[in-house]
C-alpha cells in the first residue's frame, strides 16, 4: 500500500525506513543496494523495510526496497540545495527513520 502525498510517488508500506549513514553512488542497482544492505546495515531487504541511500553532494536520494515483483527504486535529485539528513550517532550502522517523519527527510535546505 502507497501513501499519496510522497515526493516520490509513495512508499510502500513500513513502520520504518533505514537510511546509509555514507554517500553511495547514485547508480548502484539492485545487487549492489542488496549486498550493502546486508553486509555493512545487518539487514536483509528480503526480510522488508525501505532503505534510504544520498549521493556525496547530499542532492540526490535514493528510495530501495523489495516487494513482491522484485526490487524498486526511486530517485528524486534537487537541482538546488540538498537534503537536510539526519546524523548517525558514531558506530551506528543506519539511522532508523520513523514513517511519519519522511517527509520532512525530503525537503530541500
């Protein structure tokens, strides 16, 4: 189930989301997102939850997950500004973003 209001179309439908506290290359696909997800956050997409990735000038964003057709993406670039992002606490391997609250994350400085 997607919500309406989302900048990018609508997410699917989590308690959660997770973002990458590092800047990843905005063109990674699937079984790139899949292994980072994994192997450096300790969560398995299979398992759900929507993952948030940034771009190094923090002016594109990157929405992943998994449902059942497969992987999804979805970008949204700022051709102005950024994204204002939460900070990740030292040794944490995501932030956890509560559903309510990701709209905010999308709005440009």
């Amino acid at each position: 189930m997607f919500t309406k209001a989302s900048p990018f179309g609508g997410f699917p439908n989590v308690r959660h989301a997770y973002m990458y506290p590092k800047p990843v290359p905005m063109n990674w696909g699937e079984k790139k997102l899949i292994q980072l997800c994994k192997e450096e956050m300790g969560i398995d997409p299979a398992l759900g939850g929507l993952f948030i990735f940034f771009n190094k000038k923090k002016d594109q964003m990157k929405l992943f997950f998994l449902d059942d057709t497969g992987s999804q993406e979805f970008q949204k670039l700022l051709p102005k500004g950024g994204f204002i992002l939460p900070v990740a606490k030292d040794g944490e391997k995501f932030v956890k973003i509560e559903r309510n609250k990701l709209d905010k994350l999308f709005k440009s400085l």
